[in-house]
C-alpha cells in the first residue's frame, strides 16, 4: 500500500480529496515546465535556425534543427531507463526532482550557447549536447509523472486526475507558444534571430527551480516493500510482462507520432506547405492547443465512464482513416479559421490517446517495475517515432514526396489500432482497478476476455 493510500485510510473523503490534488498540483508544475522547455526548441527553431545552421534554403536549416530535436528524442529511452529504476527503487518523489533539475540546467546551457559565427561548428556540437541532456530528463520525466499521478488518483476517477499530465503537457507547449507569439510582437525578425530566441530558455531555467521547489513537499506513492522487491526496477522484471511493454510500444508509436505530426510539427507544415505568414501560422497553432489542452479532462473523465480500451479503439480508428484527407486539406488553405478549424479535428480524435495516455500505460504495469514499464516503453517509440516526426516529414517534402509522410502516420495508426484491440480491458485485468491478470489475458487465444 502506497503511504497516501495508507494516509487516506485513515483521513476523511475531503482531506483526502485536498491531499489528491495538491499532489496532481505539485508533480504537474514541474511537468509543464519539463515541457516548456523542451518544447521551446522547436517553436523558436524558425529563429535560431539561420544562426547555428547559416548554410542552405529555409528548409535545409528547418531540417538539421529537426535532426538536432531527434537527438533529443534519442536520449529518452535512456532517461526512461535510468529515471524508471530510480522511480522503482527510490521513489517516485526522488526521479521527478532529479528529472526537473536536469532539465533546468539543459535550458540554461541552450540560453548562453555561443553561435556558429563565434565558434564555428562547436556552435552545432553544443546545440546536440544540450539537447541530449534535457532529452535524458524528459524521457525520466514522463515515466515517473505518469506513474505518480495514476498512483495519487481516486478509484472511478484515475482517468479524469491522470489527464492532467497532458494538460501540463501540451500546457508546456502552449507557453512556449505563447512567449513566442509575445516576442513575435515586442521584437523585429532581425531581433529574435540575433538573441530574442534566448530569452525563453532563460524564462525556463528559472521556472524550473520555482518547479523544484513545488516537489519537495510531494507524498511519496511508492511503499518501502515495494522498494524492497528483487524485481523493482530492473529490466529482468519488466522482461516478465513483455507482452504489456509490447502493446503499449505500439500504440505509443502510432500516439506520439500524430501527436507530433498535429502539433509541434504543423506550425512548419503551415507556414512552409500552406504559406500562411509566420505570424498568423504561430497564432492559429496556439489558439488550436489552447483549446487542446483544455478538453483533455473531458476525455480522461470520458474513458472512467466508457473504458479506456474503448477510447484506444475510437482514437486509432478514427485517426487512421482521417489523417491523410485531414492534412492534405491543411495543407491547401491559408485562411486562419479554416486551418484552425481542420487542425482541431485531429487534435480533438487523438484526445481519446492523449486525455489517458499515462493511465492506460500505468494500469498494465505492475508497482515495482511500473516506472520502468511507463517510461521505457513510451521513450523507445516515442524516440523512433514521434522524434523523429519532422525530420521525416521535411526530408521527404524536399524530395518531392509530402504526402508520402501521410501515409506513413496512417500505417502507425493502423498498428495503434491493432494494439488497441489486443489491448486487455484495465477494469477487469489492470493493475490498478482490475484483478491484475493482465500477462495471461495478454497471452489467451480468444478474444471474449479482452472485450
């Protein structure tokens, strides 16, 4: 039993309601900031691109920041290890503080980088270095958070308090939006080339220690006899539910690269295929996530009402037959209300992945390897598939085959789809709400104890 759970035990319903929800309110800061800061170098990659990559057209430029954005993506199977094990074995409270600090001085490092006319290709080498670092705290970063707020959530409503991790996330992004949209407006494009594009870096680093400060005061979930098990937080103990880390690999292939496509990727898309101006492109991307982060509890509360393999179902589904009409459509408009209109369309059908994203990973790893199993499984195909989202996309509209990206997020959500429908039901085999007999329904031949 985690000491919250203990402590609830013996408190009454609205003291225990404040203590849920000041530890979603604690461990959600620290992830908004994570993802701010991560997400800052993607939004203002239109800036500093020129500046550590001053050879080539527009697209060339946009396309070495992407490989750089990839790298990051690189190290997340690492800090999903790393962070998982510290999680499993120390404590959940322990890898979210390591995690936010790591991230904080990755920021840092990116906002006093010195530029290729100052150092030449060292300029470049830094850039990947520092990126590697923060791309090592967020793959930690998410495992843990995810774990910890499946694990602080109330029976009946785990996916309503889980949902927050993608409010915060997107939340994250959506302020890196908007400092840019703000800038954009206090500054020339010669200005924020030459130093606007550091500030929000600054802005991050400094957030991130109000963030660390916020943790110190989380209740630990994680149980000293858990701590204790031979198997907590080792990969010999995560091989033993391979067929939950198989499932969730897949339909987190399929999630985080239409996530990336639908959001860090589209500012790009509209400005460099549609030819929307820079301005009006940064400001229909950040009403569009506003509205995204927004509606994520309404598909967290959705999925403890109608399941959380339904929503699987009706989000892979849904998205792979939509994707590819959706974004050649995006791609032939200019008008800002259209564009807004067709990219909440997208972001609406994968809110039923991203509003239970942590949850339906957490309900099918158990306590002691729970971390691990979150973290590494969403690293390793978020890595491969959602980092290297841009890179694919850009690489293959410069060789004359956009739509061919399309295709290929299709494909992945198709896999999702597959997934989804293997995927066992968490209210009658999760490790959370259900008997947790997740491996052997996993491993049945029919399909009635699955539906």
């Amino acid at each position: 039993m985690s000491d919250i759970t203990a402590t609830a035990a013996t408190g009454d319903d609205a003291a225990d309601r404040r203590r849920r929800i000041m530890a979603i309110v604690g461990s959600s800061s620290g992830n908004l900031v994570e993802w701010y800061d991560f997400y800052c170098y993607a939004f203002f990659a239109l800036y500093f691109a020129p500046v550590f990559f001053p050879a080539g057209d527009s697209t060339s430029q946009l396309l070495n920041t992407a490989a750089v954005f990839a790298v990051g993506f690189f190290m997340r199977p690492i800090g999903g290890w790393l962070f998982g094990r510290i999680a499993d074995r120390l404590g959940r409270k322990t890898s979210l503080m390591i995690s936010v600090l790591m991230m904080c001085s990755g920021s840092l490092a990116i906002a006093v980088l010195p530029t290729y006319a100052a150092v030449g290709t060292l300029a470049p080498v830094l850039l990947v270095l520092a990126r590697m670092v923060q791309g090592l705290s967020v793959g930690g970063e998410y495992g843990t958070s995810a774990t910890y707020m499946s694990e602080v959530a109330a029976k009946g409503q785990r996916g309503f308090y889980a949902s927050f991790q993608y409010v915060t996330l997107i939340g994250g992004q959506l302020l890196a939006s908007l400092v840019l949209v703000v800038l954009q407006g206090l500054l020339t494009a010669e200005q924020l080339t030459a130093w606007g594009w550091r500030v929000p870096f600054v802005i991050g680093a400094l957030a991130a220690v109000v963030a660390l400060f916020l943790r110190r005061s989380l209740t630990e979930t994680m149980s000293e006899e858990n701590k204790d098990s031979k198997d907590s937080g080792t990969l010999a103990g995560l091989f033993k539910h391979w067929r939950a880390f198989a499932v969730v690999f897949a339909f987190t292939a399929g999630g985080s690269l239409a996530f990336y496509t639908l959001t860090t990727y589209m500012q790009k898309y509209i400005v460099n295929t549609a030819h929307m101006d820079k301005v009006v492109a940064s400001q229909v991307t950040t009403v569009a996530l506003f509205v995204y982060m927004v509606i994520q509890p309404f598909f967290g509360w959705l999925s403890d009402r109608i399941g959380r393999k339904t929503s699987m179902i009706l989000f892979s589904g849904l998205g792979m037959v939509m994707i590819v009409p959706l974004m050649l459509a995006i791609g032939a408009t200019t008008d800002p209300v259209l564009s807004f209109g067709l990219i909440m369309v997208g972001l609406v059908v994968i809110s039923f992945y991203t509003g239970i994203s942590g949850i339906v990973k957490a309900e099918l790893f158990p306590t002691q390897v729970r971390a691990l199993g979150v973290g590494l499984s969403y690293a390793v195909a978020n890595s491969v598939f959602g980092g290297t989202a841009e890179a694919v996309a850009l690489w293959l509209k410069r060789a004359g085959a956009e739509s061919s990206f399309f295709w290929y997020v299709a494909v992945m959500l198709a896999v999702a789809f597959v997934a989804s429908l293997l995927m066992p039901n968490p209210k009658r085999h999760g490790y959370l709400d259900g008997d947790g007999t997740v491996e052997e329904a996993l491993g049945r031949k029919t399909r009635p104890a699955l539906a």
